[in-house]
C-alpha cells in the first residue's frame, strides 16, 4: 500500500470507497478500492479471494482492468486501471441529453463488455451508471466484474445508502436463486433507455413491490404465456393485469430499431431475453462508426 500516494475519492462503490491514487515510483494513475467485509473479524474468505484472482485475467478493452489484488492485516484492496469518470457524472454533466450516436456507441461497448465476460462464464450482477466508467477516449467500460460472486451483494451498504433496484431484471426481484447471464441483459436494457433519455431512470422504484409494479405497468403483466415458469419463483405473489405501454411512449428519441433492440432486452422471462453477441448483431448496430467494431 506504501507504493501509493492516494489523492482523492472518486467514488462510493457497493462494496467500499474508490480512491484515484498514484504509484510513488511510476507516477501511474490507478484506482484503489479498499473492500469493506460484513464480518471485518473473519478476514478474507480464501473462495473470495481465489475469485477475485481470477478476475486479474479477464483483460478486454470494454472492462476497467484489475491490475492488483493486495491482502494484509485482513483486508482487501484492488488495484484498477483509472477512468475519469462514470456514467452518472457523465450524465450529470450533459444536462439530461445525450446525443444518438453516443447511446449507439455507449450501448455498443456495453455490450462488446458482457459478451466477453459472459463468454468466460463471469456475471456482473449489479450493472448500473456508477459502475460503467467513461475514459479519456470515450470508451466506456464495465467495472466490478464478478465482485458479487466473490463477495455477494449487500442488502444494505456501509452507510445509509440502500442498494438500487433500478436495475434488476423481475425474476431477481421474485427471489430467483439461479443466476445467468440474462440477469446482465435486463440491466444493460434500463442503462440503454436511461441513455437514449439523457440520464433519467426508465424504472425507479423505492422498494421490490414498487420495482415490480413499474415493470408490469411498461412490459404488461406477465402470464402463462409469455412466462410460463413466473409462477414457480419462490417470492412470486399476485399482480394485477396490466397491459403493456408502447415503448415509444417512454423513449421518443430512441429510432424504431433501437427500441426494437429494447424490446428485446426488457423481456421478464429470462430465457427468453436477448443475449449480449444477438443484442450486437441487432440492426440498431448497421450504421455504427467501424472503428468502434473492433
Ligand atoms: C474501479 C472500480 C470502480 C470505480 C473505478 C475503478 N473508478 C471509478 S469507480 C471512478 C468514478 C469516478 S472517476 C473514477 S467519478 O468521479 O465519476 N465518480
């Protein structure tokens, strides 16, 4: 740790603080995430730890690069490739528009992003604008790869803040216990919509029932027939019958094949939600600048 001078925090993650730091010799800029444990007496589970080493090989230009895995004195901090910033501040920044190809674009690296990490049997989990970071260049890039399986998600975090549910797909929501990759699909489908509407949140809920409520208010409620297996989720309860909304209602900006795309993504059944290497075949794609296909 004495190898880096840290400067300052640059963000409040789910599992604990970032710090843009500098290496004392190198003068190489990175960020440091000290990971907060929920029993600090235990030390680092040695599953957790073998997890996150194998997270040091999954390099991809669409994922923020996890350099280091650093342990002492029980506890844990990881050393990351440094961006300036995430998509929350971006979206802050550009006072609620973004422009079309830079959705196109955004959405592009997302995908490229998941469909490595997907390919290498790795899930994200909690995909959301604060773990999507932005680089000099503007490449985006997918951070905190794989740290959900290695360290579970919190229900609550360090400080009052509650965990977002924004994001999460409805089987999650109904207590599904099986996790796939279409769980990453359904967040990269809010993340797309919340870009194509400059940064407001397609699905804000306060709470799993309210979450629920708003995503069969979009999508329609689901039945037998366009989710056969809703019914055997174990936190699966009666909801009324709502009919779904034309998404044109809730993205005008977005073209007709964008939102065919969305359409793709936002599906509650999970088997039958898009895949990330589909998702960047889809037509929405045709006219994307070369240089970013690489
Ligand atoms: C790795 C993991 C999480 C984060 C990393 C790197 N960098 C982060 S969050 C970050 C956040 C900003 S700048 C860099 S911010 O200033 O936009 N909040």
């Amino acid at each position: 740790m004495q190898k880096y001078e840290k400067l300052e925090k640059v963000g409040e993650g789910t599992y604990g603080t970032v710090f843009k730091a500098k290496h004392k010799e190198t003068k190489e800029i990175v960020a440091l995430k000290r990971v907060r444990l929920d029993d600090e007496d235990e030390g680092v589970p040695s599953s957790a730890l073998r997890e996150i080493c194998l997270l040091k090989e999954l390099k991809h230009k669409n994922i923020v690069r996890l350099y280091d895995v650093l342990h002492s004195d029980r506890r844990l901090t990881m050393v990351f490739e440094f961006c300036d910033q995430d998509l929350k501040k971006y979206f802050d920044s550009c006072k609620g528009k973004v422009d079309s190809n830079t959705v196109k674009s955004f959405m592009f690296h997302l995908l490229q992003g998941l469909q490595f990490c997907h390919s290498h049997n790795v899930l994200h989990r909690d995909l959301k604008p604060q773990n999507l970071l932005i680089s000099k260049s503007g490449e985006l890039k997918l951070a905190d790869f794989g740290l959900a399986r290695a360290f579970g998600l919190p229900k609550e975090r360090f400080s009052a803040e509650v965990v977002t549910l924004w994001y999460r797909p409805p089987d999650v929501l109904m207590g599904a216990k099986m996790y796939d990759t279409s769980i990453d699909m359904w967040s990269a489908g809010c993340i797309f919509a919340e870009m194509a509407n400059g940064g407001r949140p397609l699905l804000p809920g306060s709470d799993v029932d309210d979450q629920l409520r708003r995503i069969f208010k979009l999508l329609g409620t689901p039945n037998e027939l366009t989710w056969p297996d809703m019914k055997k989720m174990p936190e699966y309860r009666d909801f009324p019958a709502f009919s779904a909304i034309p998404l044109a209602s809730v993205t005008p900006t977005l073209s007709s094949s964008g939102r065919e795309l969305l359409q793709n993504l936002l599906v509650c059944a999970p088997s039958r939600r898009m895949c990330a290497e589909k998702a960047m075949q889809h037509c929405y794609f045709d006219d994307i600048d070369p240089s970013i296909r690489v």
